[in-house]
C-alpha cells in the first residue's frame, strides 16, 4: 500500500464531497479500487475501499 494511493484517494473524495464534482469522484473510484485490488493492502481496508468506490458510484449514477 501506497502512502501517496492512500492521500490521492482521499484528497479526490474529500474534493468531491465538498464540491460534488463528478471528475473528482470518478479519480476518487478509481485510486479506490486501485487499492482495492492492490494485494499488499490490508484485507480490511480493501473491504473498505471497495465499499466506498461502490457507494460513490450509487450516489452518482453519471458516473457509470
């Protein structure tokens, strides 16, 4: 696991959240299941990534 992954992931989450921009929520799903898949992350925070990359997507159907 990357610390960088880990800040990009939230610096676009946290952009989308306060601006609902739809480019920051798609950069924030992809850094998300990035780490989702990535096998030297925790099992837990794969969980997690893969939660939140599915809940941005159901709160922003433009997305996909």
């Amino acid at each position: 696991m990357s610390p960088l992954l880990i800040a990009g992931v939230m610096e676009h989450v946290a952009c989308y959240l306060q601006s609902g921009s739809a480019q920051a929520a798609h950069r924030a799903v992809l850094l998300l299941q990035r780490l989702a898949l990535d096998s030297e992350t925790d099992q837990a925070l794969r969980a997690h990534a893969e939660d939140l990359a599915e809940a941005i997507l159901n709160q922003d159907k433009a997305l996909t």
